[in-house]
C-alpha cells in the first residue's frame, strides 16, 4: 500500500511515480490543476481562443504520452507549460507563417524604454476584474504585446513561476526574461493607464442622483 | 546613492519583485518619493501586476475539461494487473472454454433434422443402415418406406446419429426389439 504524501508538491511527485508505473487513469487526476495553464500559455503564443484549447490538448496528450520522460527533479507545470508553448510555436508556424508579429516584436530589448508621463494611477479596486469590460481591456492590451513580451508576462505575471522557471520553460536566459518582463509591465502600464484614468471609474457605478431612468 | 529617472524605470520590475539589493533600494525609493513621474511609473506598474495576477482572467472554453477527458479516455489503456483485470480474463476465458465445449457437443450430439423426432436408443453402432434424406429418417435394410426418390444411400448407424438422421420407428423398432429379445433368450439359454 501507498504511503499517502503531506507536502503537495510529494503528492504529485507520488502521482506521476504511479501514472509511469501503470496506472494511467490517475493522469487526468495530475492534470486537472494545470489545465488552464496549458490554455493559457497556448493563448499567449496563439491569441485565439480555438486554437488555443485544441493546442493545449495536444500538449496534454503529449505530455501523457511521454510522462515517463519527464524527470522527476523538474516541476510538472514547467514542463507542461513548456510543451503547450512549443506546440502553440510550432502551429503557429505551420498556419500561420506569413503573419507578421505584433508591434514591439522586433524592438532591441536592451534599449531603454521609457514610459509615458500620466496623471497619478490610482489604486485599483479589488472587485474590477469581476466586470467583463475590465477583464476585456486587459485581455485585449495583453494580445497587443509582442509575443515574447506576452508570453513572459503570462508565465510570471499570471502563472506566477519564477524567474528561472519562465527561463527553462521559454528556453532563455535569466537576463532576456528579466528584460522582457519588464518592458511588458512597462508597456501594459502605457496600454492601460489612459484608459483606466478616463473610463474605469467614470463608468462605475452611478453616481448618487444620476441614475439613466 | 543617488539614481535618475531612468535608472528607476530599468529598476521598477526588480523593485517591485523586490529583487533590488538593499542600497539600491534605499535610492529608488528616495528617487520615487520625490518624483511624480515615477511614482506614476511605479504605482501603475504595481496595479498591472495586481490586475493580471489572478488566472480567472483566463476562462477555459466551454465544455473545455470534458473533450479533455474524452481525448484522454480514448489514450489510456485498460489497466493490466488489476483484479478487475484478471475477472474480464478469467470471464473471457470462460466463455472461449465454453464455446469450444458447446461446439464439441453439438458436432458429437448434432440436433435432430426433424423437430418431432426422437434420437435412436440401443441401435448397433456398427449396423449398416440405409439413410432417407428427404424423410430425415435411417432404415433396416428391406424397410418399406424407404423411397427411391428419396435419395437413399448406406452408412453406420453411428454416422447416420452423427449427422441428425433418426430411426425409422417401423423397422428399426422392430429389429430392437427382435434384438432384444434373441438376447433374452440366448441369455436365458446360458443360464
């Protein structure tokens, strides 16, 4: 009998040992918590919504197919996430090939950004992200990023992996990724700020005795 | 130490990862509090990171984890070594034993061609018997029923039993019973 696992990340360690050993019907079990990442980190390449979920698939079917690969010293999400981004590279290669990348994609990293002078950002509310309008700003100022910059910011930003986990995952050094981080924040910041400033907050809701009826 | 604007905005990312060392931390600071600009910088940047820092800003489709699931079930085997395993072998097994010895029977007991007869008892294997096909039925030599039409050949009893054929009650009971009745007598004779 399995001794059971306190520490989590044990207890995953302890469910891929099983899953390589036979027990395959545990794999969705292992890849529940992950799978929006793999969606995610597929949309941040692909900047489509049905690609993205066929993509992430293939790249958990994949990650299925060669988990006896996977070493046991490596994180499962990094490793996965890898997958996921290099499938989403290569469709993106295939059906894609004469799209021309975003703004921002070519630009010399190691150039100094500067960013744009706004009036004071105020602190935002905790409860913004449940409108949809704000969930759609933030979506669309993200897609507009290059996709070096995207794909850093998603994995750091919204994944919450380290520095070195971005680096192994995208295949780059420390350093790029550090850069490209921070030109993403700095670029968003710009995307965002105008629009935050003027729209966010006038469109709360009403205002005491301006209701529209 | 002292730094500029610039160096503020190549530090903010670090700053706020809080992977600045000490001193340099101090000078962003003071740089920061006393310089609008970046502190618009900064404070915009941390909302950024605040904003996207929760992954419900990635729905997953619709229906999403279910086609999952499906893809994966048509990728993972059975599993081998389980007891549930072993009971569909087992079961398997028993019904492939069970066909063969199904099949064996019926070559050896082959069912009556016609529905109403009865299988011949105490008939001589070895007894040469003339078979009617049409009729489904084997006779005693000289038995008249047998028909010409009737396509009539010779074969053993046994054969004629193998292959569904049943004995004419006319002749054949009778030789049955004349058999049967010899060996009483001779029988009885011995004794």
């Amino acid at each position: 009998m399995v001794k059971a696992a306190s520490d989590p990340d044990q207890q995953e360690k302890e469910l891929i040992r099983r899953i390589q050993n036979g027990e395959q019907e545990k794999f969705y079990e292992l890849i529940q918590p992950y799978e929006r990442r793999a969606y995610t980190a597929a949309f941040a390449v692909l900047r489509n919504a049905a690609d993205a979920e066929e993509v992430a698939q293939e790249a958990i079917l994949k990650a299925f197919a060669n988990l006896r690969q996977f070493r046991a010293e490596a994180r499962f999400s990094t490793w996965l996430i890898q997958i996921a981004v290099n499938e989403a590279r290569m469709r993106r290669r295939k059906d894609h090939p004469e799209i021309m990348q975003p703004m921002g994609e070519y630009e010399d990293e190691e150039g100094l950004y500067s960013p744009r002078e706004f009036a004071d950002w105020r602190e935002i509310p905790s409860e913004a992200l449940e409108r949809k309008e704000v969930r759609e700003l933030l979506l669309e100022a993200l897609a507009s990023l290059g996709s070096k910059y995207r794909e850093v910011f998603i994995m750091r930003d919204i994944h919450h992996l380290s520095i070195e986990e971005v680096a192994d995952a995208l295949g780059i050094s420390r350093a790029s990724v550090k850069t490209r981080l921070l030109r993403a924040r700095l670029m968003l910041r710009d995307l965002l700020a105008p629009r935050v400033a003027s729209d966010w907050f006038s469109r709360a809701p009403f205002q005491k005795g301006s209701k529209p009826w | 130490m002292v730094v500029s604007c610039e160096q503020v905005w190549q530090e903010v990312s670090n700053y706020l990862d809080d992977e600045v060392e000490t001193s340099l931390h101090s000078a962003l600071e003071d740089h920061i509090r006393g310089c609008p600009r970046c502190t618009s910088v900064v404070a915009g940047t941390r909302n950024v990171i605040q904003l996207y820092s929760n992954e419900r800003l990635f729905q997953l489709p619709m229906g999403f984890s279910w086609r999952l699931q499906r893809r994966l079930a048509d990728h993972i085997r059975p599993q081998r070594g389980t007891v549930y395993g072993w009971l569909v072998a087992a079961v398997a097994l028993a019904l492939i034993a069970g066909s063969i010895g199904v099949a064996n029977w019926r070559a050896q007991n082959p069912s009556s061609r016609s529905e109403m007869a009865q299988r011949g008892h105490g008939v001589p294997a070895n007894l040469l018997v003339i078979v009617s096909e049409h009729s489904r039925l084997f006779h005693i030599k000289g038995c008249p029923f047998v028909h010409q039409n009737d396509n009539p050949h010779v074969e053993t009893a046994a054969e004629a039993m193998r292959e569904g054929y049943v004995p004419c009650v006319r002749c054949l009971g009778e030789y049955v019973s004349y058999v049967a009745v010899n060996f009483i007598k001779k029988t009885w004779a011995a004794v």
